[in-house]
C-alpha cells in the first residue's frame, strides 16, 4: 500500500503573487495532495485579513488540479499543523541567497521541533524570483503598476485596498 505524500505550502499570502502561482503549480506535481497553509506572520502586519486572504487564494488556484489542492487557514507552529494535516513534506519557495539563509535556519528549527516533516525547497523561476508580496505593497501603495507580479484580479483587490486605507497609489497597469 503506497502512503499518500501530503505537502504543505505554507505563508501569508498576502498578496498571493505570480511567484507563489509558481511555487503552487510546481509543488503540487510532488505530492499526492499539497495544502497551501493560510497564516498570519506575527512579524507582518498584513494588508488583508485572514479571511480575505484564504479566499483569495482559494479563487487564484480555483483553476489548478483543484481535488489535489487545499487551502487550509491555520495559526500554529507550522510543524503542529503539519502533524494535524497528516503532512511530511513542507514546500518553501527560494527567490535568492537571503531567502536560503532565513529558510536553512526555519528548517533546522522545524527540524529540532519535528523530524518526520522534510522541506523541500523550490527555486524561484527566474522571471519570478524579484516578486515578493511585500514590494508589490509597498509599488501599489505608491501607485505604481503591479500587473506584472499578480493575476489581474489580485492587482484590483490590492488596488481597493490601498484606495480604501487612503493611500497614495492609485490605479497602476501593467
């Protein structure tokens, strides 16, 4: 009897960006069912609530394999709910050097905690690797475009949020 391999991709999402799509589709061809882990960085203070986020993630990968995907809200040690979903492998996305090293460290740590879960890492796609959901904030807060960093639909959530809070940005295509 072969184990079902279930993957975690966990983050803030917050926007969810063309490069974490990336790490999505890609992720999911590794494992039997992947869950994008939902959670709030005590570190962040995200532009969208938990709520808004999930369900933006859920509508961006409405189109992808959808009954291997999962997208799973959670607030917990990530080697906690990797226990809970049943979860030995933790997808992490690498966009460069800084991010190997934050992520080599949150690994062994994770390790420390649980060493049933492995983490695989996935580089970024070239194209992809400059987008982070922070700087696609920070260019619509200044009312720069962020077209080429997320789906259309993203890019007008973002866009209504920062009109909303008041912000400088203001209508960026592209």
């Amino acid at each position: 009897m072969m184990v079902k391999r279930i993957g975690i991709y966990p983050g803030t999402f917050d926007p969810i960006t063309l490069g974490h799509m990336d790490i999505i589709e890609r992720g999911a061809k590794l494992v039997d069912e992947l869950i994008i882990g939902v959670t709030t960085n005590i570190a962040k203070s995200p532009m969208f609530d938990d709520d808004e986020r999930i369900a933006m993630v859920e509508r961006e990968v409405a189109g992808i394999d959808c009954e291997r995907i999962r997208v799973v809200g959670f607030n917990s040690l990530l080697v906690d709910f990797a226990r809970d979903m049943k979860a030995g492998i933790v997808i992490r996305g690498i966009r460069g050097v800084t991010d190997f090293e934050y992520e080599y460290q949150l690994t062994g740590m994770n390790r420390q905690l649980n060493d049933q879960v492995e983490t695989v890492f996935l580089m970024a796609d070239i194209e992809l690797q400059p987008i982070a959901s922070r700087l696609v904030k920070e260019i619509a807060f200044y009312g720069g475009p962020i077209g080429k960093f997320v789906t259309s639909a993203v890019r007008d959530d973002v866009e209504a949020r920062v009109r909303k809070l008041g912000l400088r940005g203001g209508r960026g295509e592209g």
